[in-house]
C-alpha cells in the first residue's frame, strides 16, 4: 500500500497540517477548509459543535426506536409468545456486540495509522481486511463497496417504510372523520415537511428534532400500553413456538436499525470515551432499547395475536379519541425520525457525489439538490410497496443483518487474527463466529 495524504484540521487557531494514512491510491495533498462548520470529519458529514452525552444518547434511542418497534409485535407472531421474547434478547445482544466491535477496531486503526479522526463504517471494515490476513486482503475494496451499499439500501429503505407508514395511519384516521384520500395524496402531503426536515445537515442540530420525536414516540408507546391494557387473554392462548423463525428476524433485525448510527455518534461527541464505557451511552441506550423491544412486542402480540397488523397502532379501536392521539403521535415522530435515518445514507451518498461530479460552484445549493433528489426516490419507491410488513422483513434480514452482525464481527476477526492487533481469544473468536452464522442464517435461512 502506498501512501496518501488526506486533509485534517485541528481548530481555528491552530496550523493546518496534512495527515497521512494508507490507501491504494497516488500520493495527494489537499488543504482543509477553513470553515469548521463545513470541516469532514471523516465520515462525509459536516462537523459542528459536539454533542453531549445526553444528546448522543437522544439521537442513539432516536435511531433505534422508529417504525420498527410498532412491527414487532407482529414478528412475535411469527416466533410464538415464549421463543420470542429470547431470541429479541439474544438478537439485541448480538447487536450490541457488533457495535462494539465496530467501535473497537475503528478505535485501534485510529490509534495504529495516527488519525486525528475515527475511520468510518466502510473504511474500518476496508481496513481491517487490509491488516488481516493474506487471503482476505484482496477483498477489502469490494467488503467497502458492500458496506457502503447496504448503508444506503437500509437507511433509504427505512425512510420508504416511514412514508408508507405515516401515509397508512393518518389515512386511518381521516377516514374515522368521512375525509378519504387516497395513500398517495396523503404521501404527497407529508413530502414537503421532508424535504424541509433533510436540509439539516448536522447531528448538533438535529438534537431538537430527535428529541421531539422522542417525547412522542415515548407518549405513542404509552398510550398504545394503556388502550391494550383491558382484558390480556390469557398467555396460554398464544402459540408458544411459532413456525416461521426467519420472517421473526427480519422484523427484529429491522427494528434495531442504529448499527450506520454509531460511529459518526462516538466522532462528534464532546468526549468520545464516554459512547462506548461501561455506562456509556451504547450500553444504556442499547439496555433501554432492548427492553422496550422485548416488553412492548410481548403485550402487542398478547393482546392482538395472530390479527395484530403490520403496526400495531393500525390495530387500536378507531372509535377511541386516545387511539387518534396515539396514531398522529407517532406518526409525527416517525415523520422526525425520516430525518436521522437520512442524515445516514448523506454521510455516504454526498461525498461520493460531490467527489464524482464535483466540485461546486455552490456546493451548499449542489447539496441541497442532491438531499432533495433522493427524498423523492424514497417517496418514489415508497409509492410500489405492495407488503409494508414483508418490505420490513426483508430489509431487516438483508441488510440489516450484514451491518449489524456479519460486517462487525468479520471485521473483528479479520483484525485480531494472529497478527499486530492482539491476540483472538478463544471465547471472543466464537462469539464473532456466532454473531456471524446468525447474519448468514438471517440472509440465506440456512
């Protein structure tokens, strides 16, 4: 590998100075920007005030709680009211393993190449093929390519579900009141506050958003608790042991949807330490995440059973004024949440853009063009979802599961293999293993 000189900037009042790091391409120099507001932070986003714990924690619950959560009850379905509050756990774990690893070899490359920054998703796993071993390293340029195409796939896909969805519920609602338009003209509607929502092109500012969208989804889930809260049948009047296991993956793989979320979280912290400590913000957003999951899909699956919809606020009692409340609460923080999900597949798809046809005489218009354009894909793609909860499934159990399970852990293994990165233990190397046939099985069901 040869080396190739990519621009860094330290502070305002500091000398700018070049930084070197390995790559297969010529040696460049190129001078950073001087506005820090517009600075790359390495993850192709623009870096401004950091964050906080607090907020870093808003945006990581923002990330993870979305549409998924109200899917998951029917995934219940799918695996029986026993097996499927265990595997939510096991699979919640895995996940919460996979971030970590992530978070661990982007951590060693930054320490090992002299970065000033944390490489990305794509670039850490391109890396840690490249410092494994002799037979894999010839595959890190098309592991990045991969990486990258699943992060834009998942998070556009997860934005098509949110049309489809916010579209779905306040249809419902309207038609209580005799107002009946059609899906696609309430699409329509709610694609002008998108577009407005995606210019924000920092998580700094994003804070607001997710934290509103937070406090409604927190009111939706309550308030769906509350209407579900008379009369549970009985548990045993549930299957125990459902008979489709991988449609129960997917939905679940898709609702902890954070995985593209984690690095830029840890990058713009105020201190990067504290996202992945032992109460750091990963394990406590993780803990929150994962008990929500489990709680929440157990009492929707008891309740509903096998006629619970594809979300479960579709199967609240229209007649109830708390139902409506419930259904445009969460519409409206599904509707914010759209903006976290893109600011994710931006992080990947901007710099490639700009890099291709670049660069700009206005690059903050050629941006904003670029955002708007693909808002209207996913409203396009949004508009031929025949199956809201099949989509979900399938992007859950594609890629979902290649990001959150099978990149991280291959990555991990690829850098700790005997080499200058420390030693693979013994139960780490069967836990990346096991992390790993279980993103297969999720892919191929085998």
């Amino acid at each position: 590998m040869t080396k190739n000189v990519v621009k860094s900037q330290l502070s305002t009042n500091e000398k700018e100075i070049p930084l070197e790091i390995k790559s297969n391409q010529k040696n460049v120099t190129t001078n950073p920007p001087k506005d820090a507001e517009i600075m790359d932070n390495g993850h192709g986003c623009h870096k401004g005030q950091p964050t906080t714990y607090s907020e870093s924690l808003i945006h990581l619950l923002k990330g993870n709680i979305g549409s998924g959560v109200f899917a998951i009850g029917e995934g219940f379905k799918n695996a029986g009211i026993l097996l499927s509050p265990i595997f939510t756990v096991i699979l919640g774990l895995f996940c919460l393993y996979g971030e970590h690893s992530l978070v661990n070899c982007s951590e060693m490359l930054k320490k090992h190449q002299n970065l000033d920054y944390y490489p990305p998703f794509a670039d850490t796993v391109q890396l840690g093929f490249e410092t494994g071993p002799k037979v894999i390293r010839a595959f890190s340029k098309y592991v990045k390519n991969a990486v990258n195409f699943f992060i834009i796939t998942t998070h556009l896909g997860f934005c098509c579900v949110y049309f489809v969805f916010i579209s779905s519920t306040s249809k419902q609602v309207m038609h209580f009141y005799g107002i009946d338009f059609s899906v696609r003209l309430h699409m329509v509607i709610c694609l002008f506050p998108i577009i407005a929502l995606s210019m924000i092109r920092t998580l700094k500012l994003l804070v607001p958003v997710s934290l509103i969208s937070n406090v409604l989804m927190t009111f939706g889930i309550c308030g769906t608790v509350y209407i579900m809260g008379f009369d549970f049948p009985p548990i045993s009047s549930r299957p125990y042991v459902g008979d489709n296991i991988p449609l129960f993956f997917g939905t679940v793989m898709f609702a902890f949807e954070g995985i593209g979320l984690v690095l830029p979280l840890k990058t713009e912290m105020q201190r990067p330490e504290k996202f992945d400590s032992s109460f750091g913000v990963l394990n406590v957003g993780m803990f929150i995440i994962i008990s929500t999951f489990t709680l929440f899909g157990f009492l929707c699956y008891l309740k509903y059973g096998d006629a619970i919809e594809p979300s479960v606020t579709l199967s609240l009692p229209s007649e109830l004024l708390l139902s409506k409340i419930v259904k445009l609460s969460v519409a409206g923080a599904i509707l914010f949440t759209y903006t976290l999900m893109f600011y994710i597949a931006m992080i990947v798809i901007w710099p490639y853009f700009n890099k291709k046809y670049g660069p700009f005489k206005h690059p903050l218009i050629a941006e904003m063009l670029c955002r708007t354009f693909f808002v209207f894909i996913t409203f396009t793609l949004s508009e031929i979802i025949p199956n809201l909860g099949l989509f979900i499934s399938l992007i859950g159990a594609v890629s979902t599961s290649f990001l959150a399970l099978i990149a991280p852990s291959t990555c991990d293994i690829a850098m700790r293999w005997p080499s200058n990165f420390g030693e693979l233990s013994t139960l780490w190397a069967s836990i990346d293993i096991k992390c790993n046939r279980c993103g297969v099985y999720q892919l191929t069901g085998k």
